[in-house]
C-alpha cells in the first residue's frame, strides 16, 4: 500500500501509477448476493448449468459487481493521512472490455489522473483498471471521482 502523509503529497503524485490491490477471487455466493440486492437475476450470472453451453463457458460477473468492488480495492492501494472523509463522487467513464469469468481472481490497478481543489475538498479523478489473472485484456477500466475532505 502506499500512503501519503497529506493531500498536497497526494497531489504532487498525479500522473503516477499508485499500485495494485492483492489478487482477489471472485465465488458464484457474490455474484448471488449481488444479484439478489439489485434484482438483476439474468442466467448469464446466476445458472452455472445454463451459462455453461452459453458464450462465455459458464458465468460471469455482472459489471456493476465488477465496479463495485473498487472502493475496497482503491483503499488496498493507497491511503491518506490527515483526512477526515473520502467518499465516492462519481465517474467519468467506464468500459468492460472481457467478461469476468466466476471463480476467476481480479485484482485493481490505480492511476492517478488529476487532483483539483473544490469548495467542498480534493475531487481525485483515479483510473482504475480491474486485471483478471492470466488474462491480456482488461475486465473493467474506470474513471473514478472521489472527494477527499481535510479537517
């Protein structure tokens, strides 16, 4: 993890590669729960038996499960010192160039684009780019907004 003493040194590192997050495997469970807190129950998720003769060889997560395990990945990654709050503000841009194959291993990577100054706080812009393990191509690529609050 790396971590910063304040958001100026935070800042300084715009343009920077901060790291990954650990590898993380990814269970039917999740993809279940998931589908059943956002109703989104299509077979491609959630029939092992049916996704099996499907496109993809059996299920796979759903996108939106994909993004939402970003925040826990970005704070495996980094963290910063005297801050009083870090929410999500939103995103600019997200894509899901492959499938994310169900009991396959995902892990986040952190690039951060840009750090301005708000009324509020610091909006970070951090692209965040989720691997799956043995893979070329990337699952997900997303422009993340989150803004960070100094006491």
């Amino acid at each position: 993890m790396r971590s910063f003493a304040s958001l100026d040194e935070f800042s300084a590192a715009v343009g920077e590669h901060l790291g990954h997050s650990e590898w993380l495997r990814v269970t039917q469970e999740q993809v279940d729960q998931f589908a059943g807190a956002t109703g989104d129950s299509q077979w491609i998720h959630t029939d092992p038996e049916r996704a099996a003769t499907g496109p993809f060889g059996g299920t796979i997560l759903h996108g939106y499960l994909t993004l939402a395990l970003l925040p826990a990945m970005m704070r495996a990654i980094f963290d910063i010192e005297k801050v009083q709050l870090g929410v999500n503000f939103g995103l600019d841009k997200v894509r899901f160039p492959r499938p994310v194959p169900v009991g396959s291993r995902v892990r986040g990577g952190a690039k951060l684009t840009g750090v301005r100054e708000t009324p509020a706080g610091h909006l970070a812009a951090v692209r965040m780019t989720v691997e799956v393990e043995g893979e070329p191509r990337a699952a997900c690529v997303a422009d993340t907004l989150s803004l960070f609050v100094a006491p």
